[in-house]
C-alpha cells in the first residue's frame, strides 16, 4: 500500500541527514522550515525576558512585605516592569482590592458614639498620585531630588488614586474622623490643601504637616508621634491608610492597617 505522506517525511528526514546542500524548490514552500539558530535564539530571548519578569516580581514582592529595606532606587534592569505595572491594570486592581478590604472593615467595626472614632490616611501615594512626576524620573530609578518634588508639589496639579477617594468618602459617610497625616513640609500646607480639593478630597478634621522641628525625624518616628498625640486627645485610631510602612508601624498603630502598593520609592 502507498503512503504519499511517509513517502513525503522520509524525503525529507533523508535530505535533512544528507551532505548535500539543501535545495528549497525540491519541496513546496509551506514546507520550508526556519533556521534552527533563530528558533534557538528566539527561545533563549524569551527565556531570560521571562526570567527578567519573574525577578522583578520576586523583588517587587520583597518591597511590598518590607523585606527588603532600606533602598534607594529601583534595579536598574526593572525599570520597564515598575513602568509597566505602575501604569497598567495590575497597579489598578492592587489599589482597588486595598481600598476595598478597608471599606469592608471600615463597615464592620462598631462604632462609639462620642465621636472619636478615627481613620487616618497619608497623602502621596495614598490619596495623591504622583505619577506625573515620577513618569519623568525614571519612575523611581533617579535618587530621590526634594528640590525638584517640592517644585511639582507646588503646581498641585497630583490627581485623585481613584479608589482612595472612594473608600475615602466611604470613611466619612460612616462617621470616622478623618485624619490626613503626611511628611510633607508645613510650608506646603496651602498648595496641599489646594490640590486635595481640587483633587475632590474634602471635610477631613485635620491635616497634619511636618514642623519646624519635625524636619529630620524619620517617617515612622514622626508619624507615630503625631498618632500617640491623637491618642492623647482621646481619639481611637481604628484604620490606617498608606502606601509606606513609615505610614503604619511604630506606636500607638490602628487596629487595622492598610499597606497600598508603591514599588518607586522607599522612606524609613
């Protein structure tokens, strides 16, 4: 019995094993096969752009669970992928479930009624997105420039991190003091609250800056500072809200922190 199919393999196979050069126009074209050193090199690219994504993540995921502290800047190699997230719907969806558990939270506690229940909430990076102005640094691979920030502060131009807002409307309608705790200087404290509104952030209690004599104080000594005087003044700090562990460790912590994801920069 004839098998025009073998017939055709073994032609092949017998060509492929033979010394002879290898004559294209024997063959029809579908049949011309690529060379083995672009499959070979293809597969290798793809291979190490793989490994690249996976060590990214793997270093991403350290940041994020503070394992990896103190740092700097960003790998170089993962400028691309911090752009990519940052950027993209994973960052997005990160920053949505955050603020959603928080709502969830938010809605479960049971409440006193001598109004001293509080939530307190950082401000870049939490409610505002600096985005802008790490899009043209590098997204956090240049050292950190306060001359050159405090320079895009001042345009208050940040937007809303969406979510935030949501969840942050949700905190007042449910009759939390809303406390805004940042590192920012008190001399920002016009521009900040400019861009707050503009930014559709509203009827929060208090906005707490850093002084004079705040300057120089780690972020985590500062803030827990300022937290143990709310506590002082009897209020029950039951959320946390911010994208720095500086903004939730330390003393006098919430009952309920909630870390939002920030691959860019680190401050201790």
């Amino acid at each position: 019995m004839y098998f025009p199919g073998l017939f055709l393999f073994f032609s092949l196979f017998s060509l492929v094993l033979s010394e002879e050069p290898f004559n294209s126009h024997i063959l029809p074209r579908p049949l011309i096969l690529e060379y083995p050193g672009n499959i070979i090199e293809t597969t290798q690219f793809k291979q190490l752009d793989n490994e690249l994504q996976l060590q990214c993540t793997s270093w991403r995921f350290a940041v994020e669970a503070n394992n990896l502290n103190p740092w700097k800047t960003i790998p170089q190699e993962c400028v691309h992928y911090v752009r990519d997230y940052v950027m993209g719907r994973g960052y997005r969806l990160d920053l949505e479930r955050v603020s959603n558990e928080a709502g969830v939270f938010a809605k479960s506690v049971q409440k006193s009624e001598d109004g001293k229940d509080a939530w307190v909430f950082d401000v870049d990076e939490t409610l505002l997105s600096n985005l802008p102005y790490y899009a043209d640094h590098g997204y956090g691979l240049e050292i950190f420039d306060p001359v050159e920030f405090d320079k895009w502060v001042e345009k208050a131009l940040a937007p809303a991190i969406e979510p935030s807002l949501k969840l942050y409307k949700e905190i007042l309608g449910l009759g939390f003091k809303v406390f805004l705790l940042t590192g920012r200087s008190e001399k920002q404290r016009i521009v900040t609250e400019e861009n707050l509104i503009k930014a559709g952030f509203q009827d929060w209690d208090k906005l707490i800056l850093r002084a004079s004599d705040d300057h120089g104080k780690l972020a985590t000594i500062y803030k827990s500072e300022k937290r143990s005087e709310m506590v002082k003044e009897g209020y029950r700090i039951l959320g946390n809200s911010g994208d720095q562990w500086s903004d939730l460790l330390g003393s006098a912590i919430s009952n309920r922190s909630f870390k939002l994801p920030n691959p860019m920069y680190y401050i201790p």
